[in-house]
C-alpha cells in the first residue's frame, strides 16, 4: 500500500534526478501529464533542485466540462518501500482537491492519507547529504594518507587524480594538475607524499583568481537557483557591513517564494540592517526600483538585492534578472554593482552550467560558494574560476549569522584539503 502524507507547511528540499525518475515511472498515471511535464523538464535542466510547481490539475481532462482545482505552491510525497520519492507543501483548499482526486481515479482503497504537522524545514532528505558528507569525509582521510606517504609511485598520483575528480575539482583542471604532477616526480622533485601535498596545494591556489571582487561596491546583487542559500547570505553579508560600521539597506526582491520575506525579515532583524517589501503582487523589477529610491533618500552605505530563486534555463526568468540589473544602473548610475551568484557546495558539476548561463545573463561580478562545512568538496570553483574567470567573492559555511568569510585561496585550499576546517560560531559558542 502506498503511502501519500500530505505536509501543511512550506518547506524545500534538494532531490537527486534518480528520485524524480522514480517518481514519473512509477506516478504518471496518477498524475495527470500537464504537471508531470514540469518535473521532466525541470529534472533535465538540473539534477539536484527546489522545484515550486505553480499550476492546476485537471480531474477531468477527457471530459469538456473540465473540473480544475488551482494549487499553489504545492509538492507530492510518495512513499514506496523504506522510500520517499516527492514531496509537497499543499494549501487547506488543495488538501480537499486531492482527497476528491484519489477518490475520482479509483486509488482510494490504495492510498493511505495522513496529516502531519512539521515544524521545522530542513527535515527530508538529509539522509542525502549525510551520505555525500561521509563521501568526501572519505576523500580526506585518502588524501591525508597520501601525504602521509614516505615513498610514492605512478600509482600514489593516479590515485590522487582519482580523489580530485571524487572531489568535483573537474576533469580538465584535474588533467592539468596530474600532468604537473607526473612531470614534477619524473624528473625527481616528488620523493614523498608530503612533497605531493606542497605541489598540489600551490597548483590549487595558483588557479584561483585574486579576489578582488566588489572591494568598492555599494550595490549588491544576489542571483542563483531556488534553495542556493540567497536569503540567508543576505542576512549574513548584512551583518558584516554592520560590523564595519555600513548602514544597509535590504530588498526583499524575491516576490515569488510566499515565505521569503518573512525569512528575511528574521536575518534583517539579526543584522540589524532596515529591510524594504513590496506590496502585494509587487514586481521584482518595482520592488528594486522602490529600494533604489529609499537607498538614496536615506542615504544607506550599502543595499543588497535578494532576488528570486531560477533555474538557469528559464529564459524569461534571466530576462528578469537583466531588466532588475538595468533598473539599478539607472537609477543608480554612480555606484558600483556587485552581482554575486550563489552556488552551492554539494551540487557538483552542474554548477559549472548553472554559473555560466548566469554569467551570460547578466555578468557576475563573483561567486558565493555556500554551505561548505569544512569536507572536502566544493572543487567546482576550480572548474568555474578557470572557464568563466570569476573570482570566488564569499564562502558560507554555517547557520549563524557570522558564518561567512571572505574569500581567501590558502584558506580555502586547506579546508579542501582537509588540513583546518571553517568553524561556525554556533558550533564555537
């Protein structure tokens, strides 16, 4: 028997394209094909996501008196055996919407329907990212014996290509590095596993580009996928400018996501930083104009955009992104606009398509890498930095509000290599 749990509360979850591929054999029939094209198309665009699928579903799509129920904002959970293979948030009105529809397809006496309450968001599918921790945990104790080595051969470096690529750092910049490598040992410079570490250290660092993103800017312009970590970077960046004393103004420019400016509302009020909201069915593009008009009528050091969540494929999503980019040098045309992305660490090497149609749409200033948490991952910024030449700006690594720094190659080398580890102030305090 199946198992359909019907959540009352909003909340987002990554899912890995197997999960959805499950779903759309297995479901199809029961759902009807309008929403299961979305899914399709969106698992093609991007493997590990925050899917919002905004629409209606038709009880009756044979029938010419069509009976349709819109649902907003809504995720299906299935449950197969010792897995779940969706989810959703639903509202009050479509809860009833699905109760008539598994009546109206006949998988009433199938399906069992429950309701449970959830308080907190981040509760499915972290049996995901343990398993990919426990990855790259493994990724580090194999490198740390490596350099541990006192004799190496051809096959210690193989070995270390094999971790590097384990590691996202990228094919072809993992290549470059091996070649490096190969040629350092037979030429006699590589005795032992430490002097690979000294090598491989120097040729990591060496690819990434000084960071010199946004060192004047007063404008900053946050773009990525849903569930990158946009809003919480927000209200991070907000805090450090108040430790240096910067007014900041923050816009609430995601007018899409229903719980995003209450979200926001928790980190500005955290950072002590004034936060600007649209009215309701306010545009991203008023709702940037608005903040540009406020920033310079109370004279604000700093104002920092936090824009919708989109996939990279949406074309008049990025369209959008360009329009709000235009609207503040406009309006602004004597400050400096940083537009950093926001790329999270666990995705992998779908980062590299995600930044570079980004990069296409509306010219990145920097990169913000986001929930690292001192494993060794997140060496797709070195397959990033090389195609496209953005400058890691930000790393984020934790839940307080103090966990972000600014980016620094040596630091960042080690943490990837496991040597130190960022350490989030909630864990220190």
């Amino acid at each position: 028997m199946s198992s359909l749990i019907i959540l009352p509360l909003e909340f987002k979850t990554r899912l890995p394209v197997l999960l959805f591929a499950n779903f759309i054999a297995a479901y199809k029939e029961i759902v009807f094909f309008t929403v299961a094209l979305r899914i399709t198309y969106a698992v093609a665009a991007l493997p590990n996501i925050t899917i919002p699928v905004k629409g209606s579903i038709d009880f009756t799509s044979q029938n010419t008196n069509k009976k349709v129920i819109n649902i907003v904002n809504f995720f299906f959970i299935f449950k197969r055996p010792n897995m779940v293979i969706y989810t959703f948030r639903i509202t009050k009105k479509g809860l009833f919407a699905i109760l008539f529809f598994a009546k109206a397809v006949n998988i009433w006496n199938t399906v069992t329907i429950k309701i449970i309450n959830i308080q907190h968001r981040k509760i499915m599918f972290n049996f995901i990212k343990e398993k990919l921790k426990k990855i790259y945990s493994h990724v580090t104790q194999k490198l740390h014996s490596i350099f541990s080595l006192k004799t190496i051969d051809e096959a210690t470096i193989q070995e270390v290509e094999k971790l590097l690529i384990t590691s996202d750092t990228g094919v072809s910049v993992t290549k470059s590095i091996i070649q490096d490598l190969q040629t350092a040992f037979r030429n006699g410079a590589l005795k032992e596993g430490n002097d690979i570490k000294q090598l491989l250290e120097q040729k990591l660092i060496d690819i990434l580009p000084q960071n010199k993103a946004c060192e004047s800017a007063q404008i900053y312009l946050l773009v990525g996928i849903n569930g990158s970590g946009k809003t919480t970077f927000a209200g991070k960046l907000a805090q450090s400018f108040r430790q240096n004393n910067k007014s900041c103004l923050i816009a609430a420019a995601d007018t899409f996501r229903a719980a995003a400016p209450e979200q926001l509302s928790v980190w500005a009020k955290q950072a002590q930083a004034e936060l600007l909201i649209g009215k309701n069915n306010q545009d991203p593009a008023s709702v940037t104009f608005d903040a540009c008009e406020q920033f310079k009528e109370k004279k604000f050091d700093r104002l920092i955009i936090d824009t919708a969540g989109r996939l990279q494929t949406k074309v008049n999503l990025m369209k959008e992104l360009e329009k709000i980019k235009k609207i503040v040098a406009r309006q602004l045309p004597n400050h400096q606009i940083c537009t950093l992305l926001t790329i999270d660490a666990m995705l992998g090497q779908n980062s590299l398509e995600q930044a570079t149609i980004f990069h296409q749409a509306t010219q990145l200033d920097g990169i913000i890498l986001t929930k690292v948490d001192g494993t060794a991952k997140g060496g797709i910024v070195f397959a990033i930095t090389t195609k496209l030449n953005i400058p890691v700006a930000y790393i984020s690594y934790g839940e307080h509000i103090d966990d972000m720094t600014t980016f620094d190659a040596t630091t960042y080398v080690a943490n990837l290599l496991g040597d130190q580890k960022y350490q989030s102030h909630k864990q220190a305090s």
